[in-house]
C-alpha cells in the first residue's frame, strides 16, 4: 500500500470537533463511518438534542445517539459488499506489528469499529488519515453512489483510549455484538467482516490476538 502520509509524533490530548487522545503504547477503541451514513435530517435532529443538555454531556451523548443511527443503517450501506469490506480490512493489516498491533474489529455496512494499541512515535490521527486515503481513493472509484460531496469517508473520528481490563472487555464484546445488535446476525461468527469469525481464528493468525491488555 502506497503512503504518502507524512509522519509526525503524537499529540496528546486535542481537540477538532470531537476530543482525541493521542499518546503511544494505549489501546484505543476508534470508530469511523461512510461521508452518506448520517441523513441531515437526523443530524440536525441530533445537534438540536444536544443544545438542551448541559455541556459535560454533550460529548457522550453524541457518541450515543450517532451509534445508535448508525445501527440503523441509514445511506448506500456499501461497507456491506465484500470488495468494500475487504479493501478496509486489509488496509488495518498492512501495518500491523509495525505502525500498531490490530487487537479486533468489526466493518459494519455504514461505519466501522478497530481495537489497536499505538507503537511508540506513531500518531493516532496519522494512522486513521492512512487507512481512509487509502481505502478511500479505492473505493471511491468502485462505489461512487456512496459518496457524499465527493467524499467517501466523514471526515472526524472518535476515539476513546481503554482505561483498565474491564475497558478492554467492555471494548471487544460491543465490537463483537454489533453486529447482532444491529440485527445483521444470529451470532457474531455469521458475521464475515470481523476479528470473530469461526473457530476464533485472530485477526493476524495468533491465538493470543485478543489478549488482556
């Protein structure tokens, strides 16, 4: 995979429209999602929602209500097609070991959940800007209908760094449920596009892939 990524060090804690911590050697849960996921309609909705609420919420409840609209899989839904699914999923491989250890994920038909711990001296927003330059200009051109304003990805991200083993936990049981949750699936292992396929195969051929932190 070509990357013309110019690398820079982390940044510790900053702030775009969402709050980010990039600091190396934390397990960082991220969630990102298709530019088409979120009807303005319902994005205007939410952001009317969260201007009655006091401020120290605002952040945990736009997570809330944004996951629980991405569930219902709103937009193409392209991430669904196996070319798409696959094209994001070996994009998260490449730098495995190198850039970050890819503990789990999952790709959902609008948006996607990774689990990974930063190598020392690689920067969060650099890596997550790799894996959507990348993915993006690929699938852009196979799935033009899915994009919005030109764009394939929305721009922002979240994060959320795990705090301690019961975190970690918390973390792989949502990315392995979503899609159940979301009524994709009976079980985890129908479905295809996650770290917990059957047999418990690991994301990178290792049984200790979903190891404690």
């Amino acid at each position: 995979m070509a990357d013309r990524t110019e690398w820079t060090g982390p940044k510790g804690w900053y702030r775009r429209f969402l709050p980010h911590c990039d600091e190396p050697g934390i397990i960082q849960f991220i969630t990102y999602r298709l530019a088409d996921s979120v009807p303005a309609a319902l994005l205007e909705e939410i952001e009317k929602y969260l201007r009655t609420i006091p401020p120290d919420r605002i952040d945990s409840e736009r997570r809330q209500k944004f996951e629980e609209i991405l569930d219902q899989g709103h937009g193409s839904g392209v991430l669904r097609e196996p070319a798409a699914a696959n094209c994001v999923i070996q994009g998260w491989r490449h730098f495995d070991t190198t850039r970050y250890d890819l503990i789990a994920y999952v790709v959902m038909p609008t948006h996607v959940h990774v689990l990974i711990r930063t190598k020392s001296g690689q920067s969060l927003p650099k890596i997550v800007q790799s894996w959507k330059s990348h993915s993006g200009r690929r699938l852009k051109s196979l799935f033009p209908h899915a994009c919005e304003q030109g764009e394939f990805w929305r721009r922002e991200y979240w994060d959320r760094y795990i705090r301690d083993e019961r975190h970690f936990w918390t973390a792989i049981d949502y990315i392995r449920q979503n899609p159940v949750k979301a009524g994709l699936a009976n079980s985890p292992a129908e479905w295809s596009y996650s770290s917990f396929p059957d047999k418990n195969e690991s994301v990178s051929g290792h049984s200790d892939a979903h190891s404690k932190p």
